[in-house]
C-alpha cells in the first residue's frame, strides 16, 4: 500500500503547501482565508499518512468548523468602512477579577477540586504503564488514556485555559450600545 | 518514505507563515500566518512520533497546539475585533496607544 | 480495529486482494455509495413535495412517470438546461467554490456511513468524530456561499447560517458525546455493533439521560441541516431564498443536493446511534452476504422512517424567529445536553454499564426468587 | 494506510460529479448575460452599496462560544473513549472525577455567558449607563 501512502502525501502535500504560499500572496484577505482552509485541510491529510486519525480529525473539527469560521466572522465584522467614531477604553470598567462573594466561592470551589483530583491521580492511583496497554490499540484510546493518566495536568488546565479565554474574549469583544459612547 | 518530505512541508508552512506575519500590514492577515506557523510545529510532532518510534505523545502535544491556537484565535480575534471599533482599521500601524 | 468493505470481502470470498483489486473495489464501492445519496437526495425532493402535497390534501407532482416520481429527473435537466448567472460585482472565485465546498463535504462523511457491518466503506477508528469534522465543513461552504453572492438577502442569509450550523453544533456533538460514553468507541461499528435489535437494547433506551439526548441530537440536526421549523437561512419570506438567492443551475442544484443528503446522513447517524443501526434480531447477521443486505434493508428502513419524520415536522411546524432559535439552542438545548452527558457518566459508574432495561430484569430477578 | 482510500476517493467523486455536471450543464445551457440580469437581486430595485458591510459582533460571540465548546469536545472525546474500558478495569472513578472537574469548568463558562447575557440574541446586553444606575457590577 506504499503507493497509495505516496499519493495521498503528495496531493495534501501539494494542497498545505499551495495553500499557504496562496495565503502569503493573496491579495484578498477573505481569499487568504479560503486558501488557508485548504492548507489546513491538506495537513490534516498529512496527518492520515501519519497515521494519526485522531489528529486528523481533530484539525477538521477544531480548524475547519471553528477557527475558519472565527476568522471570516472577525473579516466580516471589520471588513466594513466608515463605522462612525467609537471612542471607549476597551469597554473595560472594571477589572475582571473584581468579582463578588459567589465568584471567590466557585473559584475556590473549583481550584479545591482541582487540586483534590490531581493529587488523587498524581499520587499513583493510575500511571499509564499501570494500565494493560495491549488493551488499548488504537489511537484514540492511546490519547485517552495518556489524557488521564500521564498528561491529566495538562488535560484538567486546557479546560481552564480554556474558560480564560471564553471570559476574556467575550469581556473584550461584548458590545456595548452607543448610548455608552455619547455619554 | 522517511521523515524528510514531512519536514520539508512543514518547514515551508513554518516560512509562509513568517512571511505573512512579517510582511502582511493586516491584523487578521497576521494571525492566519500565526495559525499556519502553529500548524507546521503540530505537522512535525505527528511525524516525530510516527518515525522516531515514540510513543503517542507527540498526538497528545499535537492536540494541546491545536487547542490552544484556538484558543488564541478567539482572544485574538476579540481584541481585533475591540480595536477596529475603537481606531476604525486593522491595520497594525495604526495600533500605536496602549490607551485610547 | 481499522475494517473495511474490502477486508471484509477478502474474508468472506477467502481472497486477498492486492492494491488494484482494493482500489477498484473501494471505488466502485464509493461510487454506488454516492450514487444511492444522490439518488436519494433527488428522491428527497420528490417524497417532500408529495408528503407536503399529502399533508395538504393536495395531489402533488403527478405528471413525469407513474405517480410523478420521475419529477426529480425533470427538475435535474431543468437545473442542467439554465442559465448560469453570475451576479456583475460578487467574488466569482468564491461564488464558484462554496457550492463545491459543500457538496465535497457532505460526499466526504460518507465513507464512515454504518450501512452495514461489512458493507461499511471504512470504519475509521474515529468514526463518528470524522463524521463532525466533514460536515462542518458545510458551514463554510454555506457562510461562504452567502459572503460571495455580494446580495444583502445572500449575506444575511450566510451569516445566519453559519451561526445557526455552529451554535447546535454543540448541544449535538455533546449528545453525541454521552453516546460514546455508553458504547466505549468511536469507531461505526463500536457504537452500533453496542446495541442490540430489540428497542430494549437501544441505546435510546439505556437510560433517561440518552432517551432525552435522541430528542437533542434530532432538533439539533435539524438545526444543522438548516431543515425547517429551523429554515431561518433560507426563509422565503423574510430572506429572498436565503444564502442561495443568487444562484441558479447547477450551482444552486449542488448546494440543494447537498442539503438532502446531508439530511439523510444525520437521520442515518441518528438511527445508527440511538436506534440500533443495522443490528438484525435472531443472530442473522451471521449468515454471510445475506446477512449483510438484510442489515443493509434494516439500516434503510431505519434511516427513511427518520427522514420521513424530518419532512413531516417541516410542514407541520411554523418557523422560529431568529432569536427563538439562539435561545432555544444556548438555553435549552445545551444546558440539558450538559446535563445529558454528566449524568450519563454518572450511571456508567454507578451501574456499571448496565442499561435501564438489565437492571429492572435484575431486579425483577432478583425480587422473584 | 488503505482505510483512508475511501474518504480521498469520495472526494474525487465529489469533484467529478461536480466538474462533470458543470461542463454538461456548459455544453446545453444558453448564455445571452444582460447588464440587468447580472445585478444582485434586491427585490427589483437597484442594489444600493455594497452588502459586504460590517455586521453586529453578536455573531462572534456565537462563534467564540462555539469555538471554545468545540475544542473542549475535541478533547474529551478520546477520554470518553476509553472511559468504559476504565470501568471495566475497575479505576473508573479517577477518570469520572477528572471528566466531571472538565465538564464544570467548561458549565462555568457558560454560566458567566449566561449570566452576562451573551448568549441572548435580542436585547442582549445591559448599557452601561444601565449599570450605573442601577449600581450593578
């Protein structure tokens, strides 16, 4: 099957490397963003001639359902011209730790629990060479099991990183009405 | 096949994208040229992986890069989304104020 | 591990093939595969305007061939004989790409489509997840086609479009999410091969948590496929037609073909996940390639009952608002969702695996004796 | 290697039905274009300006809470995967809990959506001078 491996390398070779050549060179920002999405789709067919499906499938997800479609958002939300003058200091108040009672509880509440997992985990309760590895084959299980085994820090701070920057880019990009702005 | 046509793909995503961060005048235009970078630095952990027989850890570090290119896109786009309202352009000449 | 139909074949017929023989059954596969979709997505046509037609006492087309049921052949060739306007100031590289893009896409899930358990093109170890990364890119194709047009209706259209494909995006992938939870795998026939023939072994009667997550998985998909009472992309009385307005001829035919399979696909995944796949009782499947078509015939049947279900909700229902719609989809469906997949890892643990129905024979088990 | 076959032949197919119809479709079709008939359809009358416009940024809050929710389910779907088999190993309980602390700081996030209210569409979101009067954070 060692051709087949060569011509699927060469075609998403070709489509990463054409792609992001296009990106450098396009003239049209919308256009450099389509061009963009054939590279991206041209590495996660690089990936499958690596053999990491789960890989693969994840930059489908994640590039192609979300951050393309993130970028031609922002494009067509800036794309525009004369938007009237807006004159606001990043909409930031006030600072966004300043939270009340509650916040500090969940805070607390939630880094307890992180710490109360971690070191339940950490101490040795599961490595992954304790796991029979034989009985997990393929890739994803493979992923998984490193993701609560040996990466768990790792995979418990991506969902908080995560939240930061869920809070951070809706505190930033919110809108506010120009009733703000006249005041 | 070996692991070079993989690094040679990789090392040219990794030069497009430096060139558009490098050359592009465009805030968006910047961060599609971030996103290829971060793409090529995934590509070469995948292959590591398959050809120096390592474990799966290169996937796991391949899925964190993807993730937080993501994640960098979002607040990314957000401030450039904040800056156009406030300066009327993405262009990153015209971000010279820490403070409007 | 990784199957496919020509592993498959290789075991059954005893024969191993070299790589002419699997690329040439591979193609052929694929290309009946999507020739059935096409076919399917013409028929989708035809079975909406008759069902719509039933629903209201009308007769529906009844004209080309018996019953009217060559009327997709005629609306082909009409599509084939139009002209090919390209409006004066749209982004033609663009306008030329996204009814490609989404055609390409929804072609592209169906190589993980659990038709049966041999017949399957390729059962990816990451199935059901493949399947999310290839249809989404019909979200693209849809926003992209809406951007290009350079027509505020198409724009509008587009926009809506995509918010609404990625906002139920999540509350479906969450469900989908439980679901694995329940069978262990991602792969097709992981997931399907999990259950058993009789509703009792549905997944959609594992637990209450999946018994309310079918219900979310399918107004999720019918968000995502942009299917009425969730039309709000192409709603024709409020956006001209929507992100297609200004296509027309094929063009236009590609981004409506697309739709129809890409609504079959998620009714198939719908009855794959939740209502038993192709699963066949009395151990049938064991009897070689009869077997194999007798899950292929369940497998439909399953799929088209569904897609049935999908045009009746369309002219039962009336159409939301926009704002309804990003309510219902933040608010509801993705809390619940949430819930859905908390609580089902909740009863993984707790009852060891055991679904609803196991534990109520346990119990009645137990209580008898 | 083969089990990817079919997703690259499907996508040649794609292209072929694609191509295939387009060029018939060139070969039959008329084309008589007119300056009118090339002209966005705005309901008869003359397009006014461009539709490429800039659009409300509530479309990408959507987007940005999509995003997030989307990556996070990317990540959980390989622990998902092996969450049965870690039952069955009997260590399930560590992989629950790290699950359940995954899932409720992703709820966290949308409860601060919620409660900021970017997840409404409509009169989504308090003024300030709304705050100020009505002395809220």
């Amino acid at each position: 099957m060692n051709m087949f491996l060569m011509i699927i390398f060469t075609l998403s070779a070709f489509l990463a490397v054409g792609g992001a050549l296009s990106v450098a060179f396009a003239k049209n920002l919308i256009h450099a963003c389509v061009y963009l999405l054939f590279s991206l789709i041209g590495v996660a067919g690089l990936y499958l001639t690596l053999g990491a499906e789960f890989v693969a499938a994840t930059q489908l997800v994640v590039y192609v359902g979300g951050v393309v479609v993130l970028l031609l958002f922002a494009i067509m939300l800036t794309g525009g011209s004369n938007l009237h003058h807006v004159t606001s200091r990043f909409g930031l108040e006030s600072t966004p730790l300043m939270g009340n009672l509650r916040t500090y509880i969940m805070g607390i509440v939630t880094a307890l629990l992180l710490i109360a997992v971690l070191c339940n985990v950490l101490q040795g309760s599961i490595s992954a060479s304790a796991v029979v590895e034989s009985k997990f084959s393929s890739t994803v299980e493979q992923i998984g099991v490193k993701l609560v085994t040996d990466h768990i820090l790792a995979f418990e701070i991506s969902s908080v990183l995560l939240l930061g920057a869920l809070v951070g880019a809706a505190i930033i990009a919110r809108p506010y009405r120009s009733s703000e702005t006249e005041n | 096949m070996g692991i070079i046509p993989y690094i040679v793909v990789s090392s040219i995503l990794f030069i497009c994208g430096i060139i558009v961060m490098i050359a592009r005048k465009n805030i968006i235009a910047i961060l599609l040229g971030i996103e290829l970078v971060l793409n090529a630095a995934a590509l070469n952990f995948v292959a590591f992986t398959k050809f120096n027989n390592m474990n799966i850890d290169g996937h796991v570090f391949a899925l964190f890069i993807i993730l937080v290119a993501a994640a960098e896109a979002a607040v990314g786009l957000a401030i450039v989304i904040r800056f156009f309202q406030v300066r009327e352009s993405i262009h990153i000449d015209s971000a010279t104020q820490l403070q409007s | 591990m990784n199957e496919t139909i020509v592993s498959y074949l290789g075991e059954t017929l005893g024969y191993s093939f070299n790589w002419a023989g699997t690329l040439a059954i591979f193609f052929i596969a694929s290309l009946v595969l999507a020739s059935i979709m096409a076919l399917i997505g013409g028929l989708g046509t035809y079975a909406e305007r008759k069902i719509s037609a039933d629903i209201q006492m009308r007769y529906g087309p009844n004209r080309v061939g018996p019953y009217g049921i060559l009327q997709f052949l005629a609306d082909g060739v009409k599509m084939l004989l139009k002209e090919d306007c390209i409006p004066r100031d749209s982004d033609r590289f663009i306008f030329k790409l996204s009814p490609m893009l989404c055609l390409v896409g929804v072609l592209a899930s169906l190589a993980v489509l659990p038709t049966s358990s041999g017949f399957i093109l390729a059962n990816l170890n990451v199935g059901i997840f493949y399947l999310l990364g290839a249809t989404s890119v019909v979200g693209v194709g849809i926003f992209l086609g809406g951007y290009s047009s350079n027509s505020k209706w198409a724009m509008l259209g587009g926009m809506r479009g995509a918010a609404q494909i990625i906002s139920y995006e999540v509350p479906v992938t969450l469900t989908i999410l439980s679901i694995v939870l329940i069978a262990g795998g991602l792969s097709m026939n992981t997931l399907v091969g999990g259950q058993g023939a009789f509703p009792n072994d549905w997944y959609i009667f594992h637990n209450p948590f999946s018994f309310i997550g079918f219900f979310v998985y399918f107004i999720g998909s019918l968000a995502e496929t942009n299917r009425a009472p969730f039309d709000i992309p192409e709603a024709e009385s409020e956006l001209v037609s929507g992100y297609h307005t200004e296509f027309s001829g094929m063009r236009f035919a590609f981004f409506a073909l697309s739709e129809y399979i890409e609504v079959f696909v998620l009714c198939a995944i719908a009855a794959a996940l939740f209502l038993g796949g192709y699963n066949i009782p009395f151990g049938l499947q064991e009897h070689g390639l009869l077997g194999q078509l007798l899950q292929l015939a369940v497998f439909f049947t399953k799929s088209f009952f569904l897609y049935y279900v999908v045009i009746w909700i369309r002219w039962t229902l009336p159409r939301m608002r926009v704002d309804h719609l990003m309510i219902l989809c933040w608010k509801y469906l993705t809390p619940i969702a949430l819930l859905n997949l908390v609580g089902t890892a909740v009863w993984m643990y707790c009852f060891d695996g055991k679904s609803f129905y196991m534990i109520l024979k346990q119990l009645f088990v137990a209580s008898g004796q | 290697m083969d089990v990817y076959l079919p997703i690259f032949l499907l996508i040649f197919i794609a292209l072929l039905i694609i191509f295939g119809a387009l060029i018939l479709s060139y070969l039959i079709r008329p084309s008589n274009p007119s300056l009118i008939k090339q002209t966005a359809y705005e309901c008869g009358e003359l397009p006014v300006g461009t539709a490429w416009a800039n659009f409300n940024v509530r479309f990408y809050v959507v987007a940005l809470v999509f995003i997030i929710f989307d990556v996070e389910s990317a990540l959980m779907f390989p622990v998902v995967a092996v969450y049965k088999r870690f039952l069955q190993l009997g260590s399930g309980g560590a992989v629950l809990l790290s699950l359940l602390v995954f899932i409720g700081v992703l709820i966290q996030g949308v409860i601060y959506c919620w409660r900021k209210g970017d997840l409404d569409w409509i009169k989504s979101y308090r003024t300030s001078s709304d705050v100020r009067a009505k002395g809220l954070k």
